[in-house]
C-alpha cells in the first residue's frame, strides 16, 4: 500500500485536534481539583459487619460494579441492554482511538485485525445510537426525563460513529482523499471542547460517587453485596 501524504488542510485539522485536548485537559483539570477540595464526611455510627467488609472493600466493589452485570437487578434482567452499553462505550474507546492513532500511529491501524475489531466496535455503536434515539423518543418516560442536551448529545454521538466507520475506511486505503477524516478530526474536536461543559462528563464524576458511596455502605456492611 503505498504511503498516505496527508493534505495541509488535514495537518492544520490535526493541529486543531490537538489543542481542543489540551483545553478539555485544563478544564478537566480545574473540575477535579474542585472536586477535591471538599472533605468527605464520615459515617458516625458503628461499623456494621466488619468481619465480612469495610470501607476500603465496599469502595472496590462499587468501582467495578459497572463490570458486574449481576450485581444489579435492572442489569440482570436486562443482559441485553448491558451488553448494548457496553459496545456502545467500547465504540467511544475505538472512535477516541482512532482520532489519535490516525496522527500518531497510522500504520498501526492498518493491520487487518486492528481495522476489523475497529470496524465492528463502530459499526455496532453506531447502530446502537440509532435504537437510542428512537428509544428516547418513542418512551413516554424516557422523554420525560430527557434535556435538549440528551437529544443532542446521542444524535451528535451517532453521527460521530458513522464518521468514525467512513474514517477507518479512509485509513485502510478504502475511500479515497482527506475529507472524511478532516471532518471526522472536526467533530472530535468540537466534542473536547463540548464534554467538559455537557452531561457527557458524567464518567469524570464515577470513581469520585461510586467510592463515597462504596465506603459508606462497607462501612455499614452492605457492599459487597450478599447473595441471598
């Protein structure tokens, strides 16, 4: 395959893609050190079962519990709807990948492996996307609790997906010309400069609720979880 000569116009994209990290990187920055400077306060009754757990064991298991489809009852019932969030947040990771390995690591994306498993990651996310926007549509609850920002946010995600699949086709020899990863570049980097302001961010405020509430219910004696 012979080699890609990337235009001025993607190089100047690849620069502007670069700076839209450094300033999600600055604002991410100041959210967390806002975070932390609150003190967290303590539970003042008595440990609850501390032969079984603590604090320390119950912030561990609420962390992964979003790798624990059993430990939740909407998630055990509804395996189907998990396995749809996670290959919709693993087609995040491939989408994140490729934006930057397609300046950093071209080649590396070339492998026929590597272009598969980022194909389908995209692929599948972007399908994805599509139910949930009907979803949130179509249920009367779910439009109920749904902002502008929601509405946005899934539709401008899904979109990203299917650029994303155009672009991995473009890295791999298969459209030509730069124009599908310029606007691909774009988009990523209008949704660096959007997160930190959008609900999206909510995934930089998991570890933070997830270990609070993780350390009060050891301490209490409920996490982990019993089974019955």
């Amino acid at each position: 395959m012979p080699a890609h000569e990337p235009s001025a116009l993607l190089h100047a994209t690849e620069i502007v893609h670069w700076i839209a990290l450094a300033v999600m990187a600055v604002v991410y920055t100041m959210r967390i050190r806002w975070l932390l400077s609150f003190r967290a306060t303590r539970d003042r009754q008595a440990p609850g079962n501390p032969a079984r757990t603590n604090a320390k064991r119950g912030a561990l298991y609420s962390l992964a519990n979003v790798m624990m489809p059993w430990a939740m009852e909407s998630t055990r019932k509804g395996f189907l709807f998990y396995l749809t969030f996670v290959l919709f947040h693993l087609g995040v990771v491939a989408g994140i990948s490729l934006a930057f390995l397609s300046t950093l690591a071209r080649p590396f994306l070339q492998i026929p492996a590597v272009a598969a498993v980022t194909l389908g990651l995209l692929a599948a996310a972007f399908a994805i996307g599509l139910y949930r926007m009907v979803r949130r549509v179509a249920r009367p609850v779910m439009r109920l609790i749904s902002t502008p920002d929601d509405y946005f946010s899934v539709t401008l995600l899904t979109g990203w997906f299917f650029l994303g699949v155009l672009a991995e086709l473009n890295v791999i020899g298969r459209l030509p010309g730069d124009g599908v990863m310029v606007a691909y570049l774009l988009l990523t980097s209008f949704f660096l400069l959007y997160v930190p302001f959008s609900k999206i961010s909510h995934y930089l405020y998991y570890p933070f609720t997830r270990t609070w509430l993780g350390r009060t219910m050891g301490h209490r004696g409920t996490f982990p979880l019993v089974k019955g």
